[in-house]
C-alpha cells in the first residue's frame, strides 16, 4: 500500500486563486498541474497517495456563524477515518481564525491548534498505531488585505495575529510531539487579496514538503 499523506486545511489547500490570470484555467481554482498537494504527490512520486481535505474557510475550533461545517475539530476524525491507515497529517489551519469576528489572539488560535493536534492524535486511523502530524504555519496575511475583496469580512488585526503564529504554533507542536514546518519566506500570498498562495507560492511549498515528508514517514515496516 502507498504511503498515505493527508493535507487538511483551508482555502489553500484547496487551491483557491484571487488572480485568474495566475491559473492555467483562468478560474478560481489551481488544477491538478498547479496545486501544492498534487504538485507534492508528483514530486514524492509512485509510493506516497497525497489526499486533499482542504476547505475554504476552514479553522481550528472556531464555529462560524455565517457559514457551517467549517469547524476542523467537527470533522477530522472521520476524515481521518476515511483514509486509514494514515501515515502522516499535514495541517495547515490558522488564517481564517484570524478573522475579527472569532475575537482570538495568536495565542488563542495557537491553542485551538492544539486542542485539533490533540483530537487528531486519538483517532484510531494510524499507520502503526503511531500519531505522525506536522503543523505548517501559513505564510502572513499581508497589510493590503484591508483594500482586497476579503478585507471587510476577515476584520480588523488579521496581518498581525498571522505574523504571530508560528511563535506560538512551533511550541504547540512541540508540546504534542508533532513536526513544525513555518511557510513565511517558502510560499507567498498574492497582493490581490492579500491572503491566498500564488501559482509560485504552491510550487514552493509543494518544494519544500517534498524534501521533508519522506524523513517524516520513515520508519520500520
């Protein structure tokens, strides 16, 4: 059986473009030559499986009250369910979280974060019996986001509370023995809406992963 690497975050991770000029397709998503997570199942090559459980708008813990199902928490467990036997979790999560409306610091996201590690860790769904998870950082919100479509909607604080995760998401990992990968200076946001990966910035987040997942999945068979 193929290594199997699930990927469970936001917008990013399911690919959203802002600039459709930035897309093959001219839409609003990445395809399939274009994504961070199938750029990554390419460059792993035939022995991993790459499964993309991205959803816009997507946090830790947070319930919206505009929109629902897009509390993490609510539903990884039969994500990872869904995928059994999984050998390592990518979560990529913090900057809708970051949005006025939760009310959060970055510190308090941080500990949603964990409170989703901690979930994810007692799922019966693992390769071996033994929980495998690194936790990415996004890159930061840029100031612009307030003259973007998004900014009226995200709230005021947004760049500052992303530019303070890492800090506080490195040590989460930490705590729950998870690897920490922060993507400030790997993947940039465009200067569109100021909070989603370009074409370049999938590329080399895909880049980077691929030069670090195969250490994480190593083990004894």
């Amino acid at each position: 059986m193929k290594k199997h690497i699930v990927c469970f975050g936001d917008s990013n991770t399911h690919g959203y473009c802002a600039e459709p000029f930035d897309c093959a397709d001219g839409g609003d998503r990445f395809n399939e030559e274009e994504r961070w997570t199938c750029l990554l199942g390419q460059l792993l090559g035939p022995d991993y499986l790459v499964l993309e459980e991205g959803l816009g708008g997507r946090t830790t813990v947070f319930s919206d009250p505009l929109t629902e199902g897009l509390c993490g928490i609510d539903v990884i467990f039969p994500v990872l369910m869904s995928h059994k036997p999984v050998d390592l979790l990518i979560l990529m999560l913090g900057t809708n979280d970051t949005k006025e409306r939760f009310g959060c610091s970055a510190e308090c996201i941080s500990q949603g974060m964990e409170r989703l590690i901690a979930k994810a860790r007692s799922v019966e769904c693992w390769k071996n019996g033994i929980p495998n998870i690194l936790v990415i950082s996004p890159p930061h919100i840029l100031d612009g986001l307030y003259d973007g479509p998004f900014g009226g909607t995200m709230g005021a604080g947004c760049p500052e509370k992303s530019r303070g995760l890492a800090r506080f998401y490195r040590e989460a990992a930490q705590r729950r023995g998870c690897a920490f990968l922060d993507a400030e200076g790997i993947a940039e946001f465009n200067h569109t809406d100021c909070m989603h990966l370009t074409g370049k910035g999938h590329r080399a987040l895909a880049e980077k992963l691929a030069q670090l997942v195969p250490g994480l999945v190593k083990y004894d068979e």
